[in-house]
C-alpha cells in the first residue's frame, strides 16, 4: 500500500481519494466515520469559555456526574457524557481505558503491566492513568497487538 500526501493549490478543497480493488466494510466505515465526526468541543474554566481541539486532550475524566476534558496545561469542564465522548472520539485515536476515563492514544509514551491484568499507561505530559482489566483488550486491539474477538 502506498501512501500519498500532496498540498493542494490555494483556494482549493482537500481532497481524499482511495484506490482499493476490494473495499471491504471497514475501510467504508473509517471513511465515513473521519467525514461525519466533530473534532472540536466547548471546554469551560472558571469564568472562560474555549473551543477545544480534539488533538489537544490527553485524556476525559467523569467525577461526581461531571466531565472534564484533561489538557496539557488546563482542566476544562466538558458539557457531554462519557458515552457521547466515545461515540463521538471514538473512530479516532480515542479508547475507553475504565468506567471513568477516555484516552487520547495520541498521548500515551508507553504501557506497564500491573498486577491482576490491569495496564498503566504513562501519558507524554508525566501524568500516569490505570487502563482496567476488562478495557485492556480493546486497547489491544485498537492498537494493533491483539485479534478481534
């Protein structure tokens, strides 16, 4: 497979083509996930009210029925719940690691194994979160190391 990237002119529209002699329903489904899915959100902070890029969250946290979006620099307060944060980040680089917490596995540096299956996941910015055993194997597989069940 090759891979081709090329700066269209100016005023022009980006563009996507793929060529594939048999499209099979994954490849469907990746494209049409990266055309409808919203990658800004609306993070609050005290008094502040900020548009957020997807790129920019390390990781989202649900404590005491509220959601905050995890940056480098900055907790924002996030007006969605967990679930809708998967389903909306989810055909991105974006996994469920526990009940509570969303992953960008943009940000992670690497994986430790703890004790009873439970993995530890060392994020670029030094912060360290607890992957729960029963989401490891989405993580696996969502990273490429494990077979669909």
């Amino acid at each position: 497979m090759r891979i081709i990237i090329e700066s269209p002119q100016t005023n022009d529209e980006d563009v996507v083509i793929i060529r594939s002699a048999s499209p099979d329903q994954r490849l469907i489904s990746m494209l049409l996930s990266f055309q409808t899915v919203k990658t800004d959100l609306t993070g609050y902070l005290e008094d502040r009210i900020v548009r957020l890029d997807y790129h920019d969250v390390c990781y989202f946290e649900s404590n005491e029925n509220r959601v905050f979006a995890y940056c480098s620099s900055d907790v924002y307060e996030i007006k969605y719940k967990l679930y809708e944060l998967e389903d909306l980040f989810g055909p991105l680089d974006f996994v469920r690691c526990s009940k509570s917490l969303i992953v960008n596995m943009e940000k992670i540096d690497f994986l430790s194994p703890l004790f009873s299956g439970k993995l530890e996941a060392h994020l670029k910015n030094g912060e360290k979160i607890i992957i729960s055993r029963q989401y490891v194997h989405n993580l696996k597989v969502k990273l490429g190391i494990q077979e669909v069940d």
